[in-house]
C-alpha cells in the first residue's frame, strides 16, 4: 500500500509552503524527508494527515484519493502520526496514553461489558498486555504506572511514538522523533524504528538527525524552500551537491 503525493501544492495567503512536491512512499520502507527549518517538511505531515487540505495536487494511499479528508478518517484507514510538540494527556498515566489509542479496537460495548463483565475483562488483560509490549518495545514498560508527563522529555517521546503505534497502522508518520535525545537515546531510537519497519509498518520520518537519517532510511526526500531538490538512497542524496550546498554551503559535506 503506498503512499502517493502528487504535485502538492500548498499555499498560505501569499506564502507557498511547498510548492509542487511529488514523493512516493513504498510500503514496508523508512522513508526520510529532511530539510532545512521552514522547507514544508511538517506542512505535508499536515497536508497527509489531514489537517490541511492542499491547494492543489492530491495524496493516495493504496490507490484511493485521501487529500481533502478528515484527519479521523484518514486515520481509519491506517494513518498514525507523531508531533514536533509533545501532546500527551497530561493527567494520565503512560499505560492509559497508550490504551487510549486502542480504544478502536475494542470489541465489547458498555452494555456487553455491563451483562459479561468476565468478557469485559479478558479483553481489558489482552489490551493491557498489548500497551506493555509496545512500551517494552520503546525500553520504558517499567513507567507504565508513572503519570506520562513527568518523565523525561526523551521518555515522553517514547510514549508518544508507543501510542502511534497503538492503533495498528499501516503507516506511521514519525515527526523529529530525535529531537531531544542524547546520542545513546537516538541510536537505541534507530533500532527501535528500524524493528517496526521490519514488522512490516511503512514508515514516513521527518528528522534533521543526519546520521539517524542516513542510517536507516531506504529513500530520502530533500526539501528546500518548499520544493524537493533531490531524492534517493542515503549514499546518492549525501553526496548530492545540491543538497550539500543547501545544508552547509558549498565547500561542507554531509
């Protein structure tokens, strides 16, 4: 199932934030879109999301037409995103952050749960279950009972990231998944990513980590003032001197 963008266009009053950019994520890959501040990369996050609809162009995913629709359905079709900004549910634990994201999933209704509470039950256990493993995953399952927000900025991110995948996606848009993280957080985050890729999740990253980009990403996408300026393997798009020239001037290399 890929994803499809095509000619997007996306204009603010006179401002164009990305300006005919056309990608396409494979499905089971890490796709890496990296940029200097401000090149759009976080305006397609939007725009694929569902949080703006473009001024032309479309998004596809596996064929059918997405741009233009509410985030919520969007989401029902497979979508799971991340956030430059944390938004966790402040008052609530690391397990019910991640629980909460499976509440689509649940199969018992209030009344099933009122006349078979024993049912009710067994399906809470599988769920919790559930939530531990994924922040196992994430090495922070001994924080579940801890309330989210008073942990570590690099905890936080985890648990976010733990609650993107809580809805089963087919896709997951990570948004500077390292920002924050020290050097052992963020080579611990590349195994981590690298795991859900193999797990068969399609992965779309926004990151300006370089060598967490260049480390496990199968295609990169580059962005400059809204437009794409290069794409390809990590080892094409390092030496690009497009690229090059774009992050460091002319005579730097990535």
């Amino acid at each position: 199932m890929s994803l499809e963008i095509e000619n997007l266009v996306m204009r603010f009053g006179g401002v164009v934030a990305v300006n005919d950019v056309s990608l396409s994520i494979q499905p089971g890959k890490i796709h890496g879109l990296i940029g200097p501040n401000g090149s759009g990369k976080t305006t397609i996050f939007n725009v694929v999301s569902g949080y703006y609809k473009p001024t032309s162009g479309k998004v596809a995913f596996d064929g059918k037409v997405i741009s233009g629709l509410p985030a919520h359905q969007i989401t029902a079709l497979g979508f799971a995103r991340t956030f430059q900004n944390l938004r966790l549910f402040k008052t609530m634990t690391v397990l019910d952050n991640v629980l909460v994201a499976m509440g689509q999933h649940t199969q018992t209704s209030l009344w099933q749960a009122i006349l078979d509470p024993i049912s009710s039950g067994r399906e809470d256990k599988l769920l919790t279950e559930k939530a531990l493993n994924l922040l196992g995953l994430f090495g922070i399952a001994d924080f579940a009972r801890e309330r989210a927000t008073s942990l570590p900025y690099g905890h936080q991110r985890r648990v976010e990231m733990a609650r993107a995948l809580a809805t089963d996606p087919k896709i997951v848009l990570f948004d500077e998944p390292a920002a924050g993280l020290n050097e052992v957080e963020t080579e611990r985050l590349s195994e981590t990513l690298l795991k859900i890729r193999d797990s068969g999740i399609t992965i779309f990253l926004v990151e300006h980590d370089m060598k967490l980009i260049m480390g496990i990403c199968d295609t990169v996408s580059v962005l400059d003032y809204g437009k794409k300026i290069a794409e390809g393997d990590t080892t094409a798009v390092s030496r690009d001197p497009v690229v090059v020239e774009a992050y460091l001037g002319k005579e730097e290399t990535l």
